[in-house]
C-alpha cells in the first residue's frame, strides 16, 4: 500500500481515477445484470402466461366434450410451437379440479390420471399453488432449487373450471438468454471503459503534469536555480494556479535575496578595496612627495655627471608614474566644484564625438537638463566621459552608442548603453574592480574611479542587459537636499 | 350476325360450366380413410374425372356422422365409410363398392399397445386403462373391442378407466406410442398400410391380436342419386385395377381394387351390431 501511495501523482492520480471507473462500471454493470435477470424471469413468465392464455379457450372446449385426443393435440402442437420460441416448453399438463392429470404431452412421466403432487418434489409443490390460486389469472411459479419453472392458467369460463393448464419450462433457456442480455450489458461497459478509461488517464496526467514540474523545481531549489516555468503550462486561478503564482513569487524573491546579497557582498569588497587603495595611497604619498621634491632639488645640482643626471630623470619618471597611478586609485570626490550645468553635458558630447569617427557609430544623445543641478560638475564630467568611451570602445563598427541624462524622483539618471560585445554574469561581477579591464589598451581603472565617483556622491551605479543585445550602464546620484 | 353467333356461344358454354359445376359428384371421406394422404386423394379425383367426363369433388369429414348427415341432405352424392355407417343408414343408402386388400374384401381390428408394454396378450388386460378408439362408427376402431369385452360379460363403458376417440387411424398408433393411451384399436389395413411408409412408427407400437374378418369400408351411394350416376362411378371404379393409371393410384392407396359390394360381406358387423343393440 506505501508503495502504491508513495507513487507520483503522474500515476497515482490516473490509477485512482481508473480504479474509481472499473468500480463505478462495475456496480452499474452488477446493477445492469441484477436487473436483466429479473427482466429475464419477467418476460419469460410473460410469454408463458401468453402461451397459456392462448390454449384457455380451445382447451375449455375440449374438456367440455370430454375430447381428450384434442386436448391432447392442442397441447402438443402449443409445446412444439413453444419450443421454437424463446421459452423451452419441457411439458404441458391439464389437470382436473381434483389435481388428477388428464393429458400430458409427456404421457409417461406425467400419465394420465396419476395424482399431481405424487409426481416429484415440484409438482407437490405447484399441487400447493394450484389449490390456493383462486383467480382466473395465470400465475408464473419459480422454484428456486428446480430445473423448471411453471405457469399455471385455469381453464375455465365464467367462474366455472374445468381444470388447470400446466406448462412445465426448462430453465436451460434462462442462462443462455440471461447471459446474452448480460453480454450485452457488459459490452457496454466494456466500450465506457474503453472510452474512459483513455480519457482519465491523460486527464489524470495533464492534472498531475504541473504538479510534478513544481514539485521537480521545488527539489532543486536550494541546490541550484531551477529552470523557467513555462508560463502556459497551468493558466487557471484554482489552488494549483494559486501553488504556481506562489512559487513564482518566492524563486523571485529569493532570486532578489540573492541578488541582494551579492550587491552587499560586491560593494563591501569595493568599499575595502576603495580603502585598502586609498590607505596604500596616503601611505605612498607621503614618501612619494618627499621623493619627488628630493629628486627636483637633486636635478638642480650642476656638479651632477650625465649619468646621475640621466639617472635622476628616470628615477622622477618612475616617481611620476607612481603619483599618476597612486592619484588615480586615490579618488576624492570630496573636492568643491561648481555646479553641473547643461553646458557641461554639451562639452563632453563635444569631447567625445570625434572619438567615435573612427568606428562611424550612430551615437543618440538626449539631455533633458535645463537648468543648473547642484551636483559637482568636474566629477559628473567624469564619469559620463568614461562611461561613454567605455561604450565607444565596446561598441562594434557602424554599431550604436546612445546616452540618456534625466532628473527622476530627486535623482541624476545617467544611462548609457551600446552594442557591443555583451558581458558575461562573471566579468560583470567583477567590472568595478580597479585593474579589471575587458579590452585592449585599457587600464582597467575608468570604471573603478567611476563607481568610487558615484559610491562616494551617495549613488548607485549597475550594469544590464537591455533587449536586442545591449549593454546599458545606469547611474543614479541623488540630488543633495536642499 | 358474327358477334351475336360468338355471344350465343359465351352463353352457352358459361352456363354449361355453371351447370357442371352444380351437378358435380360429391364423394365424401372421412379423415379415418384419408390418413392424411391428400395429394394422393386429389390425384386420384382427377383421375376420376377424367373417367367420368364428369366433376367430382371429394369432401373431409371428421366423422362418419358427418358424412352421413350431409348425404341425408343430399348434399353428398357418394361416400367411403365405415360398415356401421353403412348399415344403420341401409334404407337411404346402398353399396357401390368394396375395396380388394390382399385378395379379400375384408380388414381386421388390430389391437395395439407400446411396444414397451410386452405383457399385454389381451383385450382383457386393459382393465382399468386408458383405450383408444377411432370413431364410434368404425366396426375395427371401436365395435369389435366393445363387442368382445360384452361377449365376455364385462361392461365396455366401465372396463377402461377412460376412452377417448383420435377419429384418425393413423392417431391411435401415435396416441399409443407415446403412452397417452395403453392400448388402441383400429383398422388393420391401416397399421398395415403405415408400417409400409412409416415403420418407425408402427414399431413403437404391439399388435396384440387380430380379430376375425370384417367387410371392408365400402363406398356407398345414396339413394336418390340417379342410376345412371350412381352406375357410371360404380363402372369407373371397378375399372381402376384394368387401367395403368388407376393401377398405380390403387397401389400408393394400398389397395388391388374395387369390386362389387355385397351385403353379405356386412353380415359380421351387423350381426355385432345387433348384438350391441346398435341396430
């Protein structure tokens, strides 16, 4: 039984549903059959009555002139019409009004004049029925242990009776008729079954389908992301719609959850990366500031050979390079500007164009700015300069680069987005960090000082894929209260 | 001139048809004498009309009661019957002729019972049984038992404890196969003639005994039939067994032939007849 309860409701519910139509078939075929039996035994009393009615009246005469040999002739032309019909006539009987048989159409078991009930169990029995059956009625008597079943019809004629008619059928004739009835009905519930049972079970599995692709998903999450629910697989509101929009909700959540975490995850490495640069900063700065001004006072000393001289150039062009690149992972956003102003935009779209000449792009350009924005412009200038010749870099040959710059909800919207080759989940995870540089010839810091720009202006910025395969950039910087 | 002589000529013929058709003879036979061979009979109708340049029509009757009341209305003009028939009607009927059954004019009472029943050697074995006759006019079916059982001082109306009548020889062999009666008694010619077509059935049955001879049922003719008639059937029927076709139709009948009847030939049946108190 566990086992059979254990199953998947891909089976399960079929089986169930199956189980239920054989029994359902079952008791309508059991009740079919109950009822063919009785039908049976009805219309066989029917035609018997039938057969004895028929004789009443020729038979009356007979007796009446005391024609035994016509008697006789009737009965046994009735027993052998009657057994070409439907009911198998074994016997007719007539008998006296003292239960005394005068013909037979089987003179030897039943001979004439031989007492009724001294003919066997049955005829005692119908003897019984005979003397209480009062009616001018024929009555159809079933023993239930006898091979036989009998019709008893009077003879008689205005309330005078000359006697009883007999007719002795073989139940042979019930089970052949009762079993061909009875086919018929099973073959009917045959053909339900077939018709059913099909049915049931693809519904059986149709129903049981989405269950089971939820229940696999359910098992998977935790592990890994499940695929996609096709979104047409169940499209009704009852309790499973219901599972399936409350599944939805929850991979979306945990989705978000995730996602979330990773947020918080990437920005406290940036953060203590953004630290841990700005630290080494400082730290080098101030060695690095006594050096160079070392190296400057030394360059003024003329008693210096060439070599030195030479030395001394090489050593403050390392130095300087190390200040460059000490000043770039040391972002300070901190530093006072003037406000950004829709002149500034107009300047970086100047700055700009002429580097994509090259690739001839189609850049879209759409600035909704129509006033001052108290943000710093220097830092806005750069980061809207380095996202746009990231997209520039990134965009294919005749490919398209657009930017859109709004003011929504008390923020500074910045979008850019190009054509290029899309990033993967991997390179995007790790876009921000400084040295991070996914083509040729960069140096991997634009977007680190772009994201340490926007972190420290109390934004955000975040990387996705738009539809007909582009990379959009989107930075939000809220407007300081006023 | 032509259309009137064609006219004429309709007439005439239609009304002569109608006239035949009124003057056929009637020859009346009971179901005891048919034996259910009616093809046979009207085979041999047609043969007698051939003969007799004359119509005939045979009419069935169950019984010879019958037979005689319709020849009393004249509605009847020959009859085969049997001789009791015959002679409790002498005085309106006369004799034609005899049929010839292996060289005699005469037949027997068989009386038969089951051939299961191997003990019963007489008549008056049957006490208390249930017997068969033919018809209450038949000398073979049912005078010659009766007439035994009162020679031997036994009342026939209480010796079997029922009698009934199956007015058909042909029924008592059947009513007695099958057990509905113990024993039968009929005309031996009849036995005799279906053990030649239906053994099987004959051999279900016992010829107990047979009893003397007695004339064979002859055909009579009625009294107010025209001597003519009544002698130009009489030529024609003697004249079967000297003619091909009529010698065949006596042969499926089982019989040789007819001859002229004579009175004589009844004195048995008469003198039983006297003795019952029938006549």
């Amino acid at each position: 039984m566990k086992i059979f309860l254990n199953l998947s409701y891909r089976y399960k519910i079929p089986l169930w549903g199956s189980l239920l139509i054989i029994i359902s078939v079952l008791i309508a075929s059991a009740t079919f059959i109950g009822n063919t039996y009785h039908q049976v035994e009805k219309d066989l009393a029917i035609d018997s009555e039938k057969l004895g009615y028929s004789l009443k009246s020729s038979l009356y005469n007979a007796l009446l002139q005391d024609d035994i040999w016509r008697a006789f002739e009737i009965v046994t032309e009735a027993s052998q019409r009657g057994s070409s019909s439907m009911v198998l006539v074994e016997n007719i009987l007539i008998i006296d009004n003292n239960q005394r048989v005068i013909v037979s159409t089987q003179p030897r078991q039943t001979p004439m004049f031989s007492e009724l009930k001294q003919l066997g169990a049955d005829f005692s029995e119908i003897t019984h029925h005979v003397t209480q059956w009062n009616s001018e009625q024929a009555q159809t008597i079933y023993l239930p242990d006898s091979k036989h079943y009998y019709s008893i019809t009077p003879i008689s004629r205005d309330h005078t009776s000359l006697g009883t008619l007999i007719i002795v059928h073989s139940k042979d004739v019930f089970l052949p008729l009762f079993a061909k009835n009875a086919r018929n009905g099973l073959l009917v519930g045959a053909i339900i079954l077939m018709i059913l049972l099909p049915f049931n079970w693809y519904w059986g599995q149709r129903m049981a389908f989405p269950l089971v692709q939820l229940a696999a998903r359910m098992a998977q999450l935790g592990k890994k992301w499940p695929d996609d629910l096709d979104p047409n697989l169940y499209e009704y509101h009852d309790e499973l719609g219901l599972l399936y929009e409350a599944y939805n909700q929850l991979l979306n959540d945990l989705k978000t959850k995730e996602s979330l975490e990773m947020q918080i995850v990437k920005s406290d490495r940036l953060a203590a990366l953004g630290q841990l640069a700005a630290g080494i900063a400082h730290e080098i700065n101030n060695p690095l500031s006594g050096m160079l001004m070392s190296i400057d006072t030394l360059k003024y000393h003329t008693d210096t050979s060439p070599l030195t001289q030479k030395t001394i150039s090489l050593i403050e062009r390392g130095l300087m390079q190390i200040k460059d690149t000490v000043a770039a992972l040391l972002v300070e956003a901190t530093t006072k500007s003037r406000n950004l102003a829709p002149l500034d935009i107009e300047d970086v779209l100047k700055l700009i164009t002429p580097m994509s000449g090259k690739k001839n792009l189609h850049i879209t350009w759409h600035a909704s700015l129509t006033d001052e924005v108290p943000l710093p412009s220097t830092f806005i200038r750069q980061i809207l300069i380095n996202l746009l010749m990231n997209a520039i870099k990134a965009a294919a040959v005749q490919g398209e680069v657009s930017c859109d710059i709004d003011i929504q909800d008390a923020k500074l919207i910045i979008s850019v987005s190009n054509d290029g080759n899309m990033l993967n989940p991997e390179q995007i995870s790790h876009l921000f960090e400084p040295f991070c540089t996914f083509s040729e010839g960069g140096h991997g810091l634009g977007l680190w000082v772009t994201y340490q720009i926007v972190t420290q202006l109390g934004g955000t910025i975040s990387v996705k894929k738009e539809p007909h395969e582009h990379m959009n950039f989107t930075v939000k910087i809220p407007l300081p209260a006023v | 001139m032509k259309t009137l002589t064609h006219l004429i000529l309709a007439c005439t013929l239609l009304f002569s048809a109608v006239i035949a058709q009124a003057e056929s003879f009637k020859l009346g036979i009971t179901s005891a004498t048919a034996r259910g061979q009616y093809a046979l009979l009207e085979e041999w109708r047609d043969y007698l009309q051939i003969k007799l340049d004359h119509p005939v029509e045979f009419v069935f009757r169950d019984s010879y009661l019958e037979l005689l009341d319709l020849m009393k209305q004249k509605k009847l003009d020959f009859a085969w019957v049997s001789s009791p028939a015959y002679l409790e009607n002498e005085q309106k009927m006369s004799l034609l002729v005899t049929p010839v059954y292996k060289g005699h004019p005469f037949d027997h009472a068989y009386l038969i019972v089951p051939a299961t029943d191997q003990r019963t050697q007489s008549l008056f074995n049957l006490k208390n049984k249930v017997f068969a006759y033919v018809d209450p006019d038949s000398s073979t079916g049912y005078l010659d038992p009766k007439h035994q059982l009162k020679l031997a001082g036994k009342n026939p109306e209480r010796f079997f404890k029922k009698a009934f009548f199956t007015r058909d020889e042909q029924k008592i062999v059947a009513a007695v196969a099958i057990g509905l009666a113990d024993a039968g008694s009929m005309s031996g010619f009849a036995w005799d003639t279906l053990a030649l077509s239906r053994p099987d059935i004959t051999a279900q049955t016992r010829v107990v005994s047979k009893s003397a001879a007695y004339g064979f049922p002859p055909v009579i003719v009625r009294n107010t039939l025209s001597q003519t008639d009544s002698r130009k059937m009489q030529r024609v029927l003697l004249d079967m067994k000297n003619d091909v076709d009529g010698l065949k139709l006596l042969q499926r009948l089982n019989i040789e032939g007819f001859i002229l009847a004579d009175k004589k030939l009844y004195e048995g049946v008469q003198r039983m007849m006297i003795h019952m108190g029938d006549l």
